[in-house]
C-alpha cells in the first residue's frame, strides 16, 4: 500500500492498527449506545408505571375522604346525625 520499503511496511502496520483501534472504538460506542437507548427506554417504562401508580394511589384517598365527607358537615362531631366509619389506614373501608 505504501510502497515497499521497511518505512512503507512500517506505515501501512500502523495504520491497519489504526484502523482496527477506530474500530474497535466505534463498535464499544454502539454498544454503549444501544444500551443507553435501553436504558432510556427502561426509564420511560418505569416513570409511566409510577405515574399510573401514583394516581391510583391519590384516586383511592380521594375517594376516602369523600366519603367521609359527609360525617364533618355540622362543624359538631358530638351531635352529628351521620354515622360514618373511620377509614382503615391504607385508605379503604374497613
């Protein structure tokens, strides 16, 4: 490639190792990418998961005090005409 000299031999040596190094290089950083785009992907995943989560969550509790909504409506908790349950701790009824 570079002639045939000891100099030439030489060049065209190092520069096949070049050549494979940016090979190399390039392949570990689609490698790398494509596991970034994974993970990415994973995160999407995850966060959609924790927002569905989250608003269940907050519809249930929601859903609690409604109901008991009702049984605060005198201001008198001693001559309230409703009788209402006292909601578990997870947020339902017991």
């Amino acid at each position: 490639m570079f002639g045939g000299s000891w100099a030439g031999r030489d060049l065209d040596f190092q520069t096949m190792r070049a050549y494979e190094h940016v090979r190399t290089a390039i392949d570990e950083l689609v490698t790398g990418l494509q596991g970034y785009g994974a993970n990415i992907r994973k995160f999407a995943r995850d966060m959609e998961d924790t927002d569905t989560g989250a608003g269940t969550s907050l519809t249930t509790r929601r859903q609690a005090i409604e109901n008991v909504e009702g049984c605060t409506t005198t201001g008198d908790f001693h001559d309230n005409p409703n009788v209402c349950e006292v909601p578990s701790s997870d947020g339902g009824d017991n």
